[in-house]
C-alpha cells in the first residue's frame, strides 16, 4: 500500500505551474489578482527609484546654482516662465510672487511675505502630491495580500476536502496535490506583499527626506527675501 502511495506521489507534478493549472477557478482568480497587484507594486516601485532619484540631482545642481552668489533676479531669469526641475518651481514661485508684491513705484504691497510663505507652500504641496502618488497601492498590497493569499488557500482546502469526502479516500496522494496548490496562494500572498511593505517604508522615508530639503530650502529662500523686506 506504501509502495502504491509512494509511487501515485512521484507521478504527480507538483511545479508551479501545475499546481496552478490544477487549482479551482476561485483560486486561480485569486492568485491572477495577487500577481497583478505584486505586478503593478513592482512597476511603482521601480517608477519611484527613478523620480526620487532625478528629484535629489535637480535638488543637488539647483542648491549649487542658488548658494553660488548669483543674484536671485539673474537666476530666475535663467530658470525662465517654465522651470523643469522641482527646487526650481519652489524658487520660481517665491520669486513670482516677490515680483508681484512690486507696486509701481517700486514699494511693497501689504502682506508680501505671508503671500510669498503660501505659494512656495502651494508647490511643495503639489511636489508632495506627485512624490506619493501610488504609494497608498503599495501600502494596500502589503497590508491585504496576505489575506487574499489566504482566502484562497482556504477556499482550495475546503474543495480539497470535498474531493476527499466524494472519492472516500484519505490516501495521502489524494491529499497533497489540493492542499499544495491551495497553499501556493498563501505563497503568492506573502510574494506580493513583502516587497510592497518593505518598499513603501523606504519610498516613504526618502519622500519625507525629499520634502524636508523642500521646506528647509523654502524657508531659508523666505528668510532671505525677509531680510529684503526689511531693509
């Protein structure tokens, strides 16, 4: 009886793929879900490395530009109406603003400095905006992959159990084969899931780090344009 179980067992092809093709439509519909949820975390995670990065160069060059003693007006003439860069449209901001705080004889409008302060918050704002978008997805797969994964296992082991129940045999080669592919959407649960946790902690922390150096800038930018107003 062993024999004959052992070698029922070894006939059996328990590859992925296989596995896959033999669960229930329920299960396979589970896992389709969770590989395009693991599918499109990669693609966010992948597109965020990318625009973090260029935003910390832009950040990089535009502070080199800002520090070098170049007059302000001369620098906002460079950047131009259309800046590229994400420094660059906080600056472009202020200085707008500080432009149109001019009156025509050259004095102050009332509240220049408040109305500066709010349209460099206004594009940080918008930066903030652009750096977490999809972020929230990457946080959803980690938190309810795993779930998923597992309503699908235990919707595989319930049919598994059934064929146990209608063919009345319990003989281990019967077993396994359901119980592994139910199993597999635990796996692929666990798959999605632990990259987007583990990315979206760290996506998260170079967002905020990002944005500091934003409002660090913006508020060293708005302390000089104070003493100005002073003066």
């Amino acid at each position: 009886m062993e024999t004959d179980t052992l070698a029922m067992a070894q006939e059996i092809d328990f590859s992925l793929l296989a596995l896959f093709a033999r669960a229930t439509l329920t299960v396979k519909v589970v896992m389709i879900m969770l590989m395009v949820m693991s599918f499109w975390s990669w693609a966010i995670i992948i597109q965020k490395h990318i625009m973090f990065r260029k935003a910390r160069g832009e950040a990089t060059v535009f502070d080199r530009a800002f520090w070098s003693g170049e007059p302000l007006d001369e620098l906002f003439e460079k950047i131009g109406p259309d800046p590229q860069g994400q420094s660059e449209k906080i600056f472009a901001a202020g200085m707008l603003e500080w432009r149109r705080s001019h009156k025509q004889d050259g004095g102050l409008i009332a509240g220049a400095q408040a109305r500066i302060d709010r349209a460099m918050d206004v594009a940080i704002n918008r930066e903030s905006e652009r750096l977490n978008n999809g972020l929230s997805f990457l946080a959803t797969t980690g938190s309810t992959a795993p779930f998923i994964g597992l309503f699908g296992t235990v919707w595989g082991i319930k049919h598994s159990f059934e064929q146990i129940a209608i063919s009345q045999n319990t003989n281990l080669a019967v077993v396994a084969p359901g119980i592994a592919e139910a199993l597999l959407a635990t796996g692929v649960g666990l798959i999605a899931a632990i990259p987007a946790v583990v990315f979206y902690n760290k996506l998260n922390s170079d967002s905020e780090r990002i944005l500091g150096g934003y409002e660090g800038f913006a508020d060293e930018f708005a302390t000089i344009l104070s003493r100005q107003l002073d003066a």
